[in-house]
C-alpha cells in the first residue's frame, strides 16, 4: 500500500482506519514543522551535508524494537515530506494497530540526505505516540470485562495535547478535556469560591452554554449524596477514594449519571480500580509519564 | 525573596544561580504561550470563569509531594505571568536545587481566576522538567568518583528541546548536541555513505567550519582502531559496547580524544558504565521516557 | 474609575462584571495585533505623523451616535495601548450595559498621535461588537417571558469567532458550539451518511467522549419521533418549521431534552418561535450579517 | 471550466477576469487558514469524523439562495483545498458576475470529510464577500448616469480588509486607502493640529512623498475655499454636507481637484448625492455592515 | 536625557524629531526579535553565560568610530531592552544628527548578560541604518542648491525595507514606493503589455484608485513626448538618460509633472544629475549597497 | 537543465553541488514569504495587475552585468515559485560558479503576471547574495598559496544570516560562529568579567558542553603567551594586530591550536595578513558592508 504525494487527503483512506476523530494535518503540521526548525537550527544538518552525496537516494524501514500499540504515522511521515515532498512511503501497519517488536511499520524510498536529516524528529514524534499508545492499550486491557474507559487528562506536553491525546485514542482509550474550554469540570477549589456545591452546580445551570457538559468533583460519600440530591451534572470525578468507596459510590449513583475514578490511581490499580464499576478511569500518566518506544531506522543505500 | 514584575530580567539573579547557560525568556516565552493557547482554546477557563469572581483574590503554594530535583521555575512562574501580569511570586528554592517531597517550589499572590486557569499548564511544564532534572540527577549520583559526565541526546519531546536540556544542567548533566547544526556526530550510515572511516574523517577535516567539533561513532574495537590511526576527531562514540569492551576502548584511547559511552544504557547501568574510564555517558530515556515530577498547587482565597 | 496599565489583569475586575466566559486578552490580542498591522501597512499613519507633533497629548472619548448594547470595550482599549502602552482610560459603562445615544463609552487621555493612528481600528472592532450585542438584546427582549434562550451560531467573520461569540454574551445571548470540536451536531448530511438517524445515534453513542454533547438536526415531526424513540441526545434542532410544528414538538418532547429551533427565523420571527416553547433560538445573522454601531472618537488637545 | 489543482497560478485565467487588482493567495491564505484553525479547536470536526466513512466521496454544489454579484469563489475555493489539495473545482461564473436565485456558484468533488469540514468556513468567507458585492454594485447602479465612483472605507473587518476591498472591486466599487500608509488624507484633527488648513497643506507639501496623493476634509464651503485658495491637494473630501451645498461645491471645485461627499450617506441618498456631480461617494457601510449573501452547500455522496 | 522604560511612547518625544514618519514600535519589534532569535539559537549566548555573573552589572556606551548621520537609535535599543527590560538608556544624540568619529550615540545601563548578548544584534541593526543615513546624506549635499530631492527605490533588504527606508529619510532623502502596492509604476514591460504608452495610460486611468498616483517610465526624449502629449500621469522616470538629455526632458516637461532621474546614477554624478534640473533622483545603492558604519560598544563593569 | 516543479527535493541534485552545508528550503522559505509579503502590501503589485492580461505568459532571463560568483539561486527561484508554483527554470550555472558579465543565470517561463510581481524580490535576494559571494571569492584568491581560509563573522544583516553565510561559503569562505549558541569566544570583556585570562579559560573548562569548540581573543603577545602557558582552547583570535606581530604569534603557537587574524583587515591587506602564516582570516565587510550584484530580468511575453 502506497502513501501517495498528497498525504494529506489520504489521511486515513489508506490506512483504512474508521476511528472517531483522526489527525488533521492542518492542525499538527506547525507541531512538525517547530520541530524540524529546532532540529536543524541555523546552519542544517551538518554532518549528512558533509558526508552524503546529495545525489545518492535510499530505502529506509522504521522498525520496532517493542511490542506495543502503533500511533503517529502520519505526523512521522509528514516530518519526512516536509524535508523531502518527493518521498514515497509504504504503511504496512496502521495506527491503532498492535505489533511485535522488530515489525516494520514504514518503508521510505527517497534522497537519502532528507530522510537522515528527519529521522531523529519523525521517530521522537512516533515513540513518543506509540509510547503512550502502547501504555493505554494496557491500562484498557485491564479493563476488560467491565464497564470502565480508560480516558487521559490535560496532563499532555507542552504543545503537544493534539498528539498525545489522539494516542490515546490509538490505544482504545478515550479523551478527557481537550482543554479549560471543552466543557466544565467543578473541583474543590471552584466549590469553595462558589460557596458550596450546590450553589456551584446552580450558578454553572444559570450560564453554561446548551452544549457544554458539567462534571463535578467529590472527594468524599457525603458530597456525593449531595451531588446526587440536586442533580443538575453529567458526570461525577470521584477523587482519590479507595476501590470500597468507589464501589458504594456507584451504587449510590445507580446510573444517573457517569462515574469517573480519578486520583493517584497506578497501573497495577487500573483493572481492581475498573471493577467497582465505574464509568470512567482518568489516568495522568498515559501522557505524562510517557515511556519512549524504542525505534530505529534502518537505511539502505540505493 | 521576591520574583518582581520584571521576570525577564532577574532570571538568575533572583535565584542565584550560576549555571552555565541559563533560560532566555525570549526563547521560551513563545513555548508557554503556546502551550496556554492551546489550554485555553477559543472559550477560556469555562469553568473558572463561571464560579470565581472576578475580584477574588488567592495565595497559593506549589507543593511537590516527592522528593528530587527543581527545574523550570522560570518558565512556569512565566505561565502564570502570561494570564496575570500583575501577579507576585515568592521562590524559597532555586532550580538545581534538590528538595524533598513536601517542599514548597514557589508561593504564588495574585488575582484567582488567572490563577488558577494557569495551573494546569505551569504544572505540566514545571513537572515536565522537574522529572527530567531528578532523573539526571539520580545518573550524575550513580557516577559520583568517575569522570564520567552524564549527557542527553536530541531524543526530546518536539518543541521543547530548550527546556529539555535545561532540566538536564540543571540536574547536573551535561548537554550533549542541541540540533543537527551543532557539532558533527559521524554515525553508522554517514560513514557507509562516504566510503569508509578514512574517508569520512578526512572529508570532515576538509569542510567542517574551525567552530564544529567531530565525533565518530564506532562499533567494534577495530574500527577504534582506525579512528586512533587516523586522528581529526575531538571524540569517539562507543555505542552499545559491554562494559569490558568499554574499558579496553577508553585505554586504547588514551586521552587522545573524549570517549562517549552511548546506546541502550539503562539506570541500573550507569555506574558500571562510568567506571569503566569513559568521559561521558549520553542517555536517551532522561528526556524521551519522562517520568512526571508529581506537584501541587494548594490555593488559599483572601 | 481608572483602567490602569496592566489592562490584562484588570479585565473584569475593573468594569465590575460577573458574567461567565470574559474575553482572555492572551486569545484576543493577536487579532488586535493584526488588524492594526493591516491599517499600518509598512509605512504607518502618513497624516498623522505629518501634521501632529509628537510631543502633543489629547484627551478623546469614545461617544455613540446610536442607543444600544455595549460590548468590546477592552479588546477597543487595548487597540489605544498596543501603540501607547502609557495611555490611560476610564470607562463609564461597562460590557453589556445599555446607552443611549450620546453617550460615553470611554474617556483616554495620552499622547495624540498613537490614539489617532489607532482610533479607526479601534472603532471598527468596537463598532462591530456593539452592533451584535445591541442586535442580540433586542432578539433577547423579544423572548422576554418565554423560555426561550437566544444563541449565535457558528456564521461568524473568519477569525473574529472569539470577538463575535462574547458580544453575543454581552448582549443576553448564549453561544451555541465554538468550533467543528466543540460538542456534536448531527445534520442531515451526517444522518445520511451513517445510514439513518438510528445508525447515527449509535455510531455517535459508541465513540463520543463522556464530556462531548450531543444534538442532533430534524426536519420533521416524523424524524423527532424517531429520535424520541431512539434517545441518547442532549438536544434536538428543530430545523426549519412553522411555529405550530414547533409547538407540537416541544408537546412531544415534553423536556426530555433541550429543544432548539433554527433555520432562517427572521428578527420579526423570533417573538413567536419564542413562544412556542422552545428552549434555545439559534440566530445566524446575529453574527453574520452585523450592522455596525455608528461611534466617534471625541479628541481635543491639550 | 475546471479550477485545476494548482489553484494559485490559475488565480485570473480560469475565471477569465481583467480587473486591476486580483486577490494574491500569498495574502489570503493566511486569512483562510487561520479561519479553519479557529472552527476545527483543537479536536477537529468530531461530528463529520464520527459519522462519515474516510473513504466516503461526495460531489457538492454551492448554491445561492439570493441574487447578486459574486465575489471571493477564490479564498472559498482555497478553503477547501487547505483540507484537501485533491479536491476539484469547477465554477460555472466568476467573481463579479451578477447571479440570479438558485444559481450554483461552484461544483466541488473530493473526499467527503474535508469538505464537509470546510463547509462552514468557507461559506462564511463567501457569503461574506458576495454581501460586500451585492449591496456595493447596488450602490453602482443608483449612481449611474454620473461620474460618481462609489468606494469604500477603512471600516472593514478587523483582519479582513483585502478580502473585503477585494469584494468592493467585484461589486464594481472602487478602493480608498487601504490603510493609514496609502496616501495622506487630512481630517478635522489634523488641521487643528496643523494650525488650520493653510498650515496642514504646507507642511504636507514638505514632507509627503512623490508618490503620495493628499486628500483633504472640509465641512464647509469656507473651508472649501480656503483650500481653493491654496492649491496643494489631490482631492477634497466633502464631509456631511447636504445635496445642494454637495452641488455648490462641485461648482467651485471645478474640475481642480477631485470631490468626494463622505459622511453617513444612505442607501437611499445615494443616487441623489451622484447627482451633485461629485467625483466619488465613500459609504463606510460597504463593508462595516455587511448583510451576508445566503448561500447553502448541497452534497451528494458517491 | 533619559529614555524610560516605556520605550514605545516617548518613541519621538525624547529626541525631539518632527520627521514626517517615524518608526512604529509594532512594525520594527519583529524584525528585532527575529533577529536576536537567529543570534541566540536554541542554547543562547554561551560565552556570556559561562563567564560573565548574572548579577554584574554594567555601563555601555554606543561609540561611532566614523563621522556621518545617525539612524536606528530606537531599533537598536528595543534590541537590548527585548533581552532586558529593565535597561535604561540616554542617547546624547538623536536620529538624523551628524555626528564626528568617536561621538557617544547612546549610555546604557543595566545587567552585563543581556547588554553583551544583544551588542552584536543591536549593532547590526544601527550599523546599517547609519550607514545608510549616512550615505544618503551625503548625496543630499551633493545635490545642495538645486530642486532635486535623492529618494531609494525598493532594492531593499529582504525583511528590513522599514528600516531602510526610515534610515533613508534619517539622511535627509525621501522614500520612493514602500511596495508594489504603493503608487502605479509604469515600466517598459508593462508598456509593452498594455500595447504601448498610450493604451497603459488610458488603461491606467480607467482602473486605479483616486489616491494612487501613476508615475511612467520612458528611455527616450520621443516616448516623453508621448507622454507630454497624453497627460495623465503624475511623474516621469527618465531612465538612463544623461545629463544633456536629462535637461532636455525637464525642459520640455517644464513642470507639467515631476521628473525623476534614475538607472545607474554614482555617487560623483548625483551633483551632475541634480544640476539638470529634475526633481527626483533614484539611487538604489543608497539600501542595496550599505557600507556598515563602524560602531563599537564599550562597557564597564560596575 | 530543468528544475522542476518539485523544487525542495532537487535542490543540490539539479545543480549538481557538493558543498558541505546546502540551503534547506524549510528555513529559507519563511524568509522569502516574508520579503514578498513586505513587497506585496496589502493591495499587491498595482502596476501589474492592472496592465498585464492574466492569461499573458512569458519567458524570462536573469541576467548578470557584472562578473562575479554566483549564489543564491534556490531562494531566488522559490520567491518565483512562491508566486507562481507552475513556473519551470533553467539555470546554466550554479551556485558557487564564476560567471561574465551578461551571463544568464536562469531562464523562467510562465504566466508574466508573478514573474513581474516577483521580479525585486527575487533580485534583491540574489543580487545580495551574489555580491557576498563575488566579494568573498576575491578576497580568497588574495590568500592563494597560503594556508588562510577566509571566514564571515555574525555581522550580517539582520534576519538574513542564513542566506549570508551561504553565499560566504558559495564564494570559497568558511563561516565562523552561526550564533551566540555555536561555540564560545571568549572576547576581552568576558575576560576581565571572569578576573582574567586564567579564570576564563578554567572556567569554560569546566562548563562547556563538550561538543563546543572554543575560541579566545587576544591583542597582545603577552596575552597569547598566557594562553599558551595556559592551553584548554581550539583558536585563538589575534585582535588587531599588525602583520609582523601576527607572524610572530603565529610563530609563537607553532600549530598547537588555530590561530585567526580579526579586526579591521581590508581588502587590501588581506594578502598580507594571509602570508603571515594565520588558519584563518575574518572579516566583516564580507556581509556587513555589501555591494550589491548588478542584475537584470530580461523579459519576452509569448
């Protein structure tokens, strides 16, 4: 399977993905591009100019040295064509798509000074986005079996929360807040300068907007049994309560609205965590802790 | 001590640090405005904005609950600045400076609503860097009595190598290239590429500017060989060499140029590493698999 | 009352205001920023810097020819402040408080010819604020006494969304989604391609974030009673009926989810849709077809 | 006639246009791009992505729902491209062009995502831009059969000015300064400033460039004489006077200059004040109250 | 004299200048921060920052090592108060003086870090100001006693045309069009494009703007004669005439409109050019071949 | 030789270049836009538009008329491209090549209206960089038969060092420092900032990054024998001094680092300060001091 000259149209056609909201290049190519600035600086690729003859062309393969969960393909060629439009590349795996370690997930064919010049950038962006694919895709195997989704948090880096988060999708999780402005999430810090729970929940039905979903945070039973008394909110964050408490919370709830465990909670928590029946899992570290995935690219001459 | 409204130009002094190469604001101040950008998205802090008045006014803390070491002070006080020119911060630590869990990172007066629509970014890049200065540090400790310097690579997060390999310094490593533009590093491909070891040293010493240093990367003991033989280099890459092989590598050098360890090293590693004579240990994982330093930000209204 | 010269973290203390979602001058001062920029050209203002000394100061103020709705007024002064941070202002009125004609808006007091090179730039973005805050009220004043809730739409010029949509506010109105990103609204073109209404609440159902609402548009009664069958929405767009098939849908809806009627309602229109009980009236031309508000720049010299 | 895919080189030879000065896409694209940017957030058009099938085609027609004249099928055009460079165009009229109800103004075929997308974004740019043409070529005609040029002012949109004196052109209007940079235009303040009209006119006989024409404002026919008097001007401009005093003025101008009556004209005035015999009529309601042009876009799948 | 902190306003009142169009802040701090961002690249100034104290402080004076006319002095500061904010400066000396080798153009004071890390910036940017200003003077003198005014052309360099051309006017010359979009310039393509003088004049006539003024250009005494004939424009470039035609054309011009001499005029015959009488002469060397002013910084610590 | 429409990837291919460091479109490219958008206003190329037929085509020849070396080819070309990206260009030479006077340096063919509209920028690039590359390549024959290479320094016009220090390198010079990042030079302030020569150099033992060369300023002999006595640097720059100390200190470091001649060398004198044995020679004027390369656009309409 090719990925032709247009990258950008064959978005997803090629891959065949059907996922809910897939990367637009018009959003993640000044991410690529910064990158690529920050790379080559001032004077470029130093040591590639030097010592690879501008005439010679190459076949490259990124190949895994893990096991894991693939996100990112696209950023990552992009990152290549951005040095070198005439690059043709061949996918024969998809983003979402879990592989062994040693898998080929891409083969370049092109000049060999551009490819070298991107490599270091397209495969920090690709380890990076499998990284936290891979670690999402096992918080949701945790999850099997139950009810709960897996979701991440704002805890994204810097610059790079379109990324990370549609990683996590790859992984088979679900995204929190895209940000502050991607609906209403009451903490305990808006509580008290609200004056109360429920003088929060009344002032936010009064003027948030028609689409806008609210989710309130409770530390304790009691605040929820408030919650639950005035109603008026989408979803629950049940903060930093133990797995006992999280299930009296969702008994307590019965479905009227949805339930989200937050706070703390470690992957060896996730699946103990997942069945007390929780709607939601929030988990920080699927973006915040990410651990590389370890590729390389290996390049042939032509 | 008090950061005053002119951030920018107290940067080192306030802190009194006496690092080598500190953060310009004008460099960084782009990467934090982005990064707000993109929190913020087109409506704002919905929920902020909806339940704290306007003229509510907070002190708050940033509290680390683990122990390790500071980095990014600057660049997240600069967050909150962005939304909140107005607002005054106290600094009881430096960045480099090691605290333990508990320790108050930077007391924080202003208007609330900015606040506490900052937080979540400032945190994500004082976490960011927090993580990846601690992780250094526990390196630089495992080389304590070698002459071993403990070096990041260009594996960082893209479009944040400048705070990247700040947080590096600051946990006392050292900053290996910054971009492609920064140094010649001959690898595996430049080498096939020119011919040969002998080919591409020479090509180098016939073009490189009198500013560039050279490093060649060699795999086996041979090619170290041919590298002492021919000269021109400033130093030597011994990737993924066995500690055995490493030593046997540093005495055949001799001083004669700087010796890198590089490839796969792991923390446990590092010290065995280092005592095997080498100059510098180059590691990927400080900066591409980021551990989050774990903070809070404890907000108090007035 | 004197906006002092850190406008950014007076915003809203300043003029006093509660409202929700305030205009964050991070969001809004690169569009003030290139509106000027257009107006300067390379140049800059020939006229004024020919025939006014630059040691000259004046006095201007704001003043409308017409009664309305006031929105705009920071995003106005820190179109004065971008060419002369050292401008000072005061506001009689505040964002969303009625005028009438004649009236002050705002009193500056600086040097005369950053005012004067900024005074029309100003005014544009001022005037165009006020004109859909004032169109917005008098939709607003046309609901008085319903239920009915009047919301913009997404017709706003390209790149004012953030201006238009908070002189909505300003005006009584709420804000129907930001952006493409912004919750889901299925329309017809969406129902057909997923294969029908029921196919399109469920394929949304499966993937929609927790925090992400959902509308979906009907034409027909025949379509409402499939979607009340279905459920799993948060509203229905009523698109495009007569005030007595609004009727009978809100009868069928019976609360059981937002009701919004749309689709070419007329200002004339606006009180009757109202009273048919609906929930929400989503009004393109308040934002796409704006008449600007008549307002002059008073200045005397000093 | 089909819009190939490099719809830049293209710009005035498909739609085989004359006029003087066409829309360069090195200028606009920003403008378009940034208006996608702010309604695709940061999460994309999560309806379309949810409910449309990436490989799904479409042919769509955009279609007026009103008559008028045309303008800006170019950026509208570009719009979608910037989301899909395959997409293909055909435009059966051009910018300019009178067009009755019902008429389809361009043929679009490509992926069905991308332009569903874009649809909005687009349609805001063009209903825009044909509004601007449509109410300016009624301006024209209500002049005709004199030697009145309408044109229009600096109150456009912030950040829009050349698309919306791009539409001013295609509507048959003609252009006043396009900012503060492009010719010297000395109003009431100025002359103050100056130290009256003699004064003003002197010391811009000193200092203006050789390529900068001076225009004038007078608000009386003393005024107007005064400026007779002294010479010095490329034109006058005739500030809220009524039609006789417009006709007197013309008659003492003579032909030495030319006069433009500016000042709150209304529609209906128009034809009346071209009667006067004035050289150009400026309406600031071109542009700073722009009724949009209804359009829709009507797709088919394939 | 004291230039405060808030650089932008005292712009001209400080150095007193009553110049026609001086240097807009907003327009010039871009091409500052470009430029100290080249200079800085990603690590900053690592000399600076390895061997100066953060806190040292210093006192820096500007001195020229040349006689000539001053340019830039604005610019060059916003270079070091962008990297220090706190700076203050006093200039002994203003835009558009002359100064003898060795005069101070201006005393900073402030942090030693960022006064030495923006020196060979801010340099720069006065050093080719003033040597611009500096040559132009000088063909200003050479033109003393006669009607001709020296003016530049758009050989500009890339980016910094508003420098350029501000600098120009620093030396007493006057700026020919800042772009293509300032002003018609008729040139022998475009002649033969229209189909010969006549048919570009009347073309012209028919389409542009009433405040674009239309200069011609023509090789020989018979396409002036055409001109002569046609009227219609506002000047005439004579192009590449010598001074007995150059007198010639100016007398069959005989002030119908201005005449402007250019194409490969030198130094020694700006005096010659002038005495025939034109009113204009174009010297693209004045921008497009700057022989830098020596400058130098010199500093002590305090 | 056809560059064709691709025109990033064939960069070095086409024309058939080795030399080390290669222009990287990525970062030329901003630079270009920028210059066109400076020349373009907001109104565009007036002249043009209004007297070209868009359907014109035309080819087009840029000509030398003087001799010199040429460089700059591929950002000249791109400013073409940028407006016209279907215009096709021959170029006979290369960067880096000598030329006569009257040489072509590249034949265009497409539609004339970009060609037209693109024609100064593009000369205004290329002129320059031509000029430092012809000026460059003078002053290195002058250092034939010795062991001189000829390097720029960081004076060059702001915003454009990029293309600068290429166009040194297409004219046989090698470049010193990119930026204030790109090595450490140790200048006589940074020396008596850190209590002497001794201390400095200590001190950068111990801080510099170990891919960072160093370089120390010395002006006398005395100050070159402590940094003999003291070792730890890569050059040292000997100051202004007169040709026979130059000889002596070249005698004096007898190979043990570089040594480089800095200061006020003229063209004259750089054959002599050549001969007294220094690696390298710097010189400012290379790209402070540019005299433009004489060009033309010979245009033909088809």
């Amino acid at each position: 399977m090719t990925v032709n000259r247009s990258l950008r149209t064959v978005d997803t056609d090629v891959v065949g993905m059907t996922f809910a909201t897939p990367l637009q290049p018009l959003l993640y190519e000044p991410v690529v591009r910064r990158a690529l600035e920050e790379d080559l600086g001032c004077a470029g690729d130093l040591t590639t100019d030097t010592l690879v003859d501008p005439t010679t062309r190459a076949v490259a393969r990124i190949v895994t040295r893990r096991a894991g969960c693939v996100a990112g393909l696209f950023p990552a060629l992009a990152t290549f064509r951005m040095l070198d439009p005439e690059l043709t590349a061949e996918c024969p795996v998809s983003d979402g798509e879990h592989v062994d370690s040693g898998a080929t997930l891409a083969v370049l064919e092109g000049a060999a000074r551009p490819m070298m010049s991107a490599e270091r950038v397209a495969l920090n962006i690709l380890g990076r986005m499998c990284g936290i694919a891979t670690v999402t895709s096992r918080a949701v195997s945790a999850c099997e079996g139950t009810r709960a989704v897996v979701v991440c948090t704002r805890k994204t880096a810097p610059g790079l929360r379109i990324l990370d988060k549609y990683a996590v999708r790859m992984g088979g999780g679900g995204n929190h807040r895209f940000g502050l402005d991607d609906g209403i999430l009451i903490k305990d810090n808006h509580i008290i300068a609200a004056g109360g729970i429920g003088k929060a929940i009344a002032r936010v039905a009064g003027r948030a907007g028609h689409m806008v979903k609210v989710e309130i945070e409770v530390d304790t039973l009691d605040q929820l049994d408030q919650v639950l008394a005035l109603g008026g909110v989408d979803a629950v964050l049940l903060d930093n309560m133990d797995t006992s408490t999280l299930t009296e919370a969702v008994r307590r709830v019965d479905g009227r609205f949805l339930t989200e465990a937050s706070g703390g909670i470690t992957p060896d928590q996730v699946g103990a965590v997942a069945a007390t029946g929780v709607d939601l899992i929030s988990l920080g570290w699927l973006t915040h802790s990410v651990a590389n995935f370890d590729l390389s690219l290996e390049l042939e001459y032509q």
